[in-house]
C-alpha cells in the first residue's frame, strides 16, 4: 500500500525511544512521555496552497525529525509498522 499525503500533511514513523531509564527502570510503552518526540518522514504532501501559489514543504522523506505530540495526528499501521499523519506545523526541527 502507497500513502500520499494532501496539502502540508506528512506522513511519519516515529523512532521507539529508551525502554528503560538512566536508573534501571523499565518504562512501558502506554507510558504518556512529555516533550517533543522523534520520527523519520517517510512520505510529504506538495505542500499547502497560499492565494494560488503552492508553497512546498521544509522537510523531506528521509529527514529525522523532532515533533510535537499533536492532538489531531492520524495514527494508523501498516504491515505491523505504526505511522502517524501530521501536519507539518507539527514539526519542531529536522535533526541532522
């Protein structure tokens, strides 16, 4: 299955983090992390439309992104890999 996203949405996989703290303690994956979360962009949309001109996106596939936990994202899997659907002001840096 192929996914495009439309407009500024861009598809994303986020990178598991630690499972286990700096003492010893496992962390479960239900756990509700605070901050800014990382993920790779597999797929982006062409870009948004600003008075009829298409302004195309900052970031790319392949890009490591840093992102806000958005209250809007579309969670969905695929072949047993999770993907979220966001929007790029949702993006807070690209990690080189």
């Amino acid at each position: 299955m192929t996914i495009k996203p439309l407009s500024d949405h861009v598809l994303i996989e986020p990178v598991l983090g630690k499972e286990k703290t700096d003492s010893g303690f496992f962390v479960p994956q239900s756990a509700d992390k605070e901050g800014p979360e990382e993920a790779k962009v597999v797929a982006v949309g062409p870009g948004k439309i600003v008075k009829g001109e298409n302004i195309p996106l900052a970031v790319k596939v392949g890009d490591k992104v840093l992102f806000s936990k958005p209250y809007g994202a579309t969670k969905m899997k695929v072949e047993s890999k999770e993907f979220l659907i966001i929007k790029e002001d949702d993006i807070l840096a690209i990690l080189e």
